[in-house]
C-alpha cells in the first residue's frame, strides 16, 4: 500500500467525527445572526479512544441583500 492509502485508512476509515452543540438563529434587519457552541469529538474506533475534544464558539452574521419579487401586470 502507499502512504497515501495507509493515511486515508488511518483517518477516515478508523475514525469517527461526532459533532453536538446548540446554535441560535436570528432573523435582523438585512439578514441573520447565527450564534452558538459547537462540540467535537474525534474516536478511533478500532482502540475505542477519543483521540481529540474540541469546544467550538460560533459567531456568524449573513447580511442578505434586497430581494425583488417581479409580479406579472394585471389588465
């Protein structure tokens, strides 16, 4: 096998990605507040071993322009 191989079978297969968390979602004037914590964990199934915890603070703003909703003329 190459290394490449042998590293993709280390990482992906043996491995698994567990994500908990809350997040709040807000609606604002001209777009949406996302704000939170996120936890992560990643096992190694094979040793049954959390190989790394992560706590994830999450603040996003998304600013969504003006939408234009055309309507068809009425005679």
């Amino acid at each position: 096998m190459s290394i490449v191989d042998d590293f993709v079978e280390n990482l992906v297969e043996r491995n698994a990605l567990r994500v908990t968390g809350a997040l709040a979602v807000v609606l604002v004037d001209g777009g949406i507040n996302i704000s939170g914590t996120l936890r992560s964990t990643l096992r190694d199934q094979k040793k049954s071993k959390d190989l790394l915890n992560v706590d994830i603070p999450m603040v996003a703003q998304v600013k969504v322009g003006d939408l234009v909703i055309p309507l068809p003329k009425i005679p």
